[in-house]
C-alpha cells in the first residue's frame, strides 16, 4: 500500500512552527505533497529539506519571491521529476511537479486562483486546460496519473458551505464547476467521493471569519485518479483536524 497525503501549508516555513514535523512522523505517509509553500529551497532550514527518510523535490517561484510553491517529500526515489507542462506562463509561477513512479504518475499542482481579476480568471481557466492536455497525453501513453492539489474550486453545491451566496464568486463559477465536469468525463475520478458521499465535508475554511470553528467551509483540495488506476484506490480521506493551515491535509491510500 501507498499512502499519499496533500496539504496546502500557507506557507511551509510558517508550518514548521506549527508542529508540521510531528505531523509528518505522526501520519508517517509515503508521499508528502505540499502547496502554497511560499519559499524556494534556498530559503529554507536544513530540517525542512532533510526531513529523515524522504527525499525532498520543490518548484518555486520565478516571478515573485514568497508567492505559490509546491514540494514533494517522497520515501521512493521517483523515475524522473518534472517541474512543469513545458508552457513558461504556467511553468514560472512554481505550482507543479510531476513524479513519475513505476506504477503511476503522480501530479501536485497548486491550481490558480481567479478571484483577484478577470485576468487571473482566464489565467486560471488556460491553466486548467494546459493540465488537462497534459495529463490526457499521459493517459494516451499508457500511464496511470493520480492528481492531488488545491484546485481552487469546489465542484459541487455539496461541496461549500454557503452555494447559493458564493454563485458569484471564482471557486464556484459556472465555467470553473463545468471545467470540473469536463476533467471528470475525460476519465478521472475524484477519490474522495468514492468512499463518502457526505456534506460538510470541506478542505478550506475563512481564517478572517473564523469559519472553520463553524465548519462553514469549502472542499477544493482533491484527489483525482485516473479510471485506469482508480480500481487501485482503497481509501480517501480528509484529516480536517490537523491544524496550522487555513487548508487541512486530504490523503489516499493506493494498492499497487
């Protein structure tokens, strides 16, 4: 068994100060994958790019120091370690590594987030597609990529607290929900609902209004398997009381 869990941190240095390394002894998973680090490794302490028993992999930022960031911790060296779809607009933000494994392939993207302006919008909607292309080609070649990250929408009405109010707003538009269905019907499988079918069940939570006390949350860190590999996920889950991020960790456990 694989056991693979995905956190965005807001920011990996602050986390370390939060008990992230208790975390990562308690949970003890096989792959670690980490988002919104915030920090290239230039910048971080010597327990946070040695941590025992894991080889350590980040993307940082080209554009601005202390902006987005992903990392992998892995207890199995990877075939080849990619930091990106080959497409600099996307590349340069830092918000992807793909580990190719024997079995599978493993994607940790830190999806962007439409809210500031129409132009991070369409921004985010061009990366979605530039992800999907990429991970059909994969598909196409006979791997088997697994899709973990904060996608920065909540697909669902299940899937937020507050729909109806939050219509309105990027992480639950219509084009945003539709490009969820479209990624869906190319032949993954979001993992967390094989298992739990459940509302209140969400990743993210308002750290200004305190919304997480209240559970008023929202569900946009996934999972996502492809059908060719999904028969091998035995387990999904969220750990929404693990503290230290306005996000909580979500984790897979995969037989191959």
């Amino acid at each position: 068994m694989v056991k693979i869990l995905s956190w965005n941190v807001n920011g990996i240095r602050a986390i370390l100060k939060k008990g992230f390394l208790d975390f990562v002894q308690l949970e003890n998973p096989d792959i670690l994958c980490l988002q919104e680090t915030k920090a290239s490794p230039e910048q971080l302490p010597d327990e946070l790019l040695n941590i025992p028993g894991y080889q350590s992999y980040f993307s940082s930022s080209l554009v601005k120091k202390g902006y987005s960031g992903v990392a992998i911790y892995t207890k199995t060296e990877p075939v080849i370690v990619e930091h990106g779809y080959g497409i600099e607009r996307f590349d340069a933000e830092g918000r992807i590594i793909i580990a190719q494994y024997d079995k599978f392939v493993l994607i940790n993207n830190y999806y962007p987030n439409g809210k500031a302006s129409d132009e991070r919008l369409q921004y985010k909607m061009d990366f979605y597609d530039a992800f999907l292309e990429y991970t059909d080609k994969l598909k196409a070649a006979g791997k088997h990529p697994v899709i973990c990250g904060d996608f920065n929408t909540a697909h669902k009405e299940i899937d937020l607290a507050r729909p109806k109010e939050n219509s309105k707003t990027s992480g639950f538009l219509p084009i945003e929900r539709n490009w969820m269905d479209v990624f869906i019907n190319h032949g993954y499988v979001d993992t967390f609902r094989m298992f739990n079918q459940e509302p209140q069940n969400y990743t993210w939570w308002d750290m200004v209004t305190r919304s997480r006390e209240r559970n008023v949350g929202w569900r946009i860190d996934y999972f996502f398997a492809s059908d060719t590999i999904s028969g091998k996920i035995k387990d999904a889950v969220i750990l929404p009381s693990v503290m230290g991020s306005d996000h909580c960790p979500v984790g897979v456990t995969l037989d191959v």
